[in-house]
C-alpha cells in the first residue's frame, strides 16, 4: 500500500470525522453488511467419500477444470430443467 501525502491524509480524517460510520441495530450496520456480502460469496464446503473424491479429481483432470467446475455444470443443468 502506498503511502499517503499529508493532503490525502486530512481529507480522509475530514471525511470520517464529519460522517462517521455508524453502527445499525440487529447487524444493518457497515461491518455486518460488509461480513454478510463476503459470506455470500464465499463457497462452502461439504464432505464426499474418497472414491468420489478421486471420480472428480480424475474428471477435472482430463477436462482441464477444477472440481467445482465438474460439480457446478450438472446441478446447474438440472436447476434449469425444473423451471
């Protein structure tokens, strides 16, 4: 991270000083928005025995895709023939 001229740095102390982030009730606050948005990003994890393991491994091997790639086209194939 590059370090701030003393301009940059009154201009940001003027902007939290004058609005400061305020914390909601019941997590509507900046921080908790913050975490909510990153979970609902990340990926979760699940557990499979060794042998699928090793099935999913092999089959993103060959295709050139990582294990989720393999997993992710299937089920998004079958949620879109229910609709």
């Amino acid at each position: 991270m590059t370090d701030l001229t003393e301009e940059e740095y009154d201009a940001l102390d003027e902007k939290w000083t004058k609005d400061p982030p305020e914390p909601g009730p019941n997590g509507t606050g900046f921080f908790a928005r913050r975490t909510a948005d990153a979970a609902a990003q990340s990926a979760r994890s699940i557990t499979v025995d060794s042998f699928t393991a090793d099935y999913l491994l092999t089959r993103a091997i060959a295709a050139c895709k990582t294990p989720s790639e393999i997993i992710r086209e299937p089920v998004r194939e079958k949620i879109a023939a229910s609709l």
